[in-house]
C-alpha cells in the first residue's frame, strides 16, 4: 500500500527519523541527543525530539 502524504499534517509527517544515541555512534558528524545540549535549556533528546524522533516541528 503506497503512502500518500496530503495537507492533514495531525496523522502524518512528511519527515520523521529516529534520532538516538545509536544513530549518533554511527556517524561522527551526529551529536549524542542524550547528552548535547539544545541551547534551549535541556538536551536535543528533551528539547527537539518528539517520542525520540526527528520531525519538521523539530526545527
């Protein structure tokens, strides 16, 4: 079954990526979101991750 992807934006996000401290072992350009501050007051993990993950209101 092919993913459509329309304007209703409450169900489906164009962009979501599991941004963990694994991913970040892999690749040295990555930050640990565990342990690396946001610079909004917490780590990327509590700041900019929703349910460990990276999507378009992250930014």
């Amino acid at each position: 079954m092919p993913i459509r992807i329309g304007t209703k934006l409450n169900t489906h996000r164009p962009v979501a990526i599991r941004y963990d401290s694994s991913l970040a072992t892999q690749d040295p350009k990555l930050y640990n979101p565990e342990t690396t501050l946001s610079g909004l007051g917490g780590t990327i993990s509590y700041d900019m991750l929703n349910g460990g993950v990276l999507e378009c209101s992250s930014c």
